[in-house]
C-alpha cells in the first residue's frame, strides 16, 4: 500500500531512529493516537502541544547538543508562525533540525484560510543554509527524509494532508536535480512539477500533449535550484512550473531569475485567499489549479500543431 507523504515521513523516521540513537521526534500536537515513533522510541517522542516557536527552539538545543531532532506541524504554523525561530535557528545558527510540515498548499482545504500555507516555500527559500524539499509520492519522500538524517543540516520539507501518490521513476535511494519523466525536442515545451499536486497535474497534462517534456523537482532552494535550472537549460528553451504556491516567491519566480535567456510560464495560485469550504481539489480549482487551467496554459505556451 502506498502511504501518504506524512505517514512515509513518520514511517522512515521510525525506521531510521532504530539504527541512529540520536534521531528525536517532536511533534506540535498533531502525534495523533499510535504514532509509530512513539510507540516505537517512547523516550526519543516529544509532543510540545502548539507551541510551534518554542518546539523550534527546543529543537536547536537538541541539534547542538548532538542529537538529530525532526519535527512536525501543519505548515501555516510551521513557515509562518515560527517564523522567527527558524530564521534564527536553522539559519542564523545553521542548527541541524529538519522541519516536517505537512497540510502544505490548501490541502487543509475544510479547515479554511487560516490553515492553508501558500507562501512557505518563499519564506523558508529566503533563508540562506536551508533545504527546501517538496517530495511527491512514498518513495521520494523517504529519500529525503534519509538524506537530512545523515547530513544533519538544516531541512523544511513540504507535504500534503493524507492523499498518497504513486511514486515516479528514478533512480532507487538517490535524487538527481532533476528526474526526467517524459523528454521532448529541444523547442518543445518542458513542464516543471513541484510538490505532489503540481506533479498530478503535469502529470494529467502530459498525458494529453505527446510533445510535452516533463521535468519534476524534489529540491526548490536556491542550491540546489541553481544545479537544477542548469540542467533544465541545456536542454529545453521554454518552461511551465506548475505549483501549489502563489506565484511570488516560488519556484517559476527563481526559475526565471536563473535562466534569464529562456521562457518561464506558471501555473500557480496565483493571489488569490480561498475563503470557502470544499475538498482538496475543489479548493485547487477556485484558485486557478485544476487540471483545466494547466491545459490552457498549456495552449497558450505551445499551442498544439493542426
């Protein structure tokens, strides 16, 4: 069965923290009934209730003092609540806390504005020393969950609520800057996914359009962007960065920055406040990222030979 970006995260770090002694767990309230590394790690399982500034904190004396801290809660509170903290913690001081941050995007959808997180890969990628990760599906995000475990650098790794999606091709227990799902010509349109909704719908379009490549990125900060847009920019001349992020601050925005001489297109939520109820995919639609929109913009990018 294929789990959900979160419940990959918890069920490799619970593996992980078997063989390393200094992996800790901390979670803000959202542990829930028979979280495996409790039950697994009882004394290495901290739930700090919300307390999303303090559990920051808390974490960077664990890391200085040699241990490996992960911690969890929905992304809003997380990017934009603690905000300060991990300036301060994962940047300024360089502390080797990863950030989980799960109901990224509007994938809170029912819970309404205050819990969707729109903006955290702008915040977290203006902090200098930080990786920045968006996996989609169990595989990719058990790789990075294993990679910040044995760097023991600063990581804010982005995922959704409880939707799991099939993992994409690549290499096993590796993560090249950019894992090719589908090539083109060199003038065809090239078709940038980021985090597990902006994969869906690249992946829905592509089906359509035969002579669309399609590149997807686990990595978005600005090392390992500037290795990736290399790459990206040997090969193709035209893209579109499909993202559940608005568009400032996101990954189309550093896209363009870095390949001045190539065409950058987003789709993207834009500047819009969902402010009414609905599932995932309703919310998605009502702020221009239903697989609609990714077609037309598709069309005005490349339109489709006669």
């Amino acid at each position: 069965m294929t789990l959900s970006g979160r419940d990959a995260y918890r069920a490799e770090l619970t593996a992980l923290a078997a063989e390393d002694p200094r992996i800790v767990c901390l979670e803000a309230d959202l542990g829930g009934k028979g979280h495996p590394f409790k039950e697994a790690h009882p004394d290495r399982f901290f739930n700090l209730g919300i307390a999303e500034g303090a559990m920051i904190d808390m974490a960077a004396g664990l890391a200085s003092a040699g241990l490996r801290p992960f911690v969890s809660t929905f992304a809003p509170f997380a990017a934009l609540r603690a905000a300060e903290s991990l300036k301060l913690a994962l940047g300024y001081l360089g502390a080797g806390v990863t950030v989980v941050a799960p109901y990224a995007g509007v994938s809170g959808a029912w819970f309404g504005t205050t819990h969707h997180c729109l903006e955290d890969l702008a915040v977290l990628r203006s902090i200098p020393g930080v990786a920045v990760a968006a996996p989609h599906g169990e595989a990719d995000m058990r790789t990075v969950v294993r990679a910040a475990a044995e760097s023991g650098r600063p990581h804010y790794i982005r995922t959704g609520r409880n939707a799991a999606y099939r993992s994409l091709p690549g290499p096993a227990g590796a993560l090249e800057p950019v894992n090719w799902v589908g090539h083109g010509g060199p003038d065809d349109l090239c078709l940038v996914s980021v985090g597990e909704e902006g994969t869906r719908l690249a992946l829905a379009a592509a089906e359509s359009r035969a002579d669309l490549a399609h590149g997807h990125l686990t990595y978005v900060d600005r090392e390992h962007l500037t290795v990736s847009a290399a790459e990206l920019g040997s090969r193709y001349r035209r893209f579109l960065v499909i993202e559940e992020h608005r568009q400032e601050g996101g990954v189309a925005e550093a896209l363009a920055l870095l390949l001045p001489r190539h065409e950058v297109y987003g789709v993207n939520a834009g500047a819009h406040w969902p402010a009414e109820g609905g599932d995932h995919h309703e919310v998605l639609a009502r702020i221009g990222l239903a697989p609609s929109d990714v077609r037309a913009a598709v069309e005005r990018v490349a339109p489709a030979a006669l």
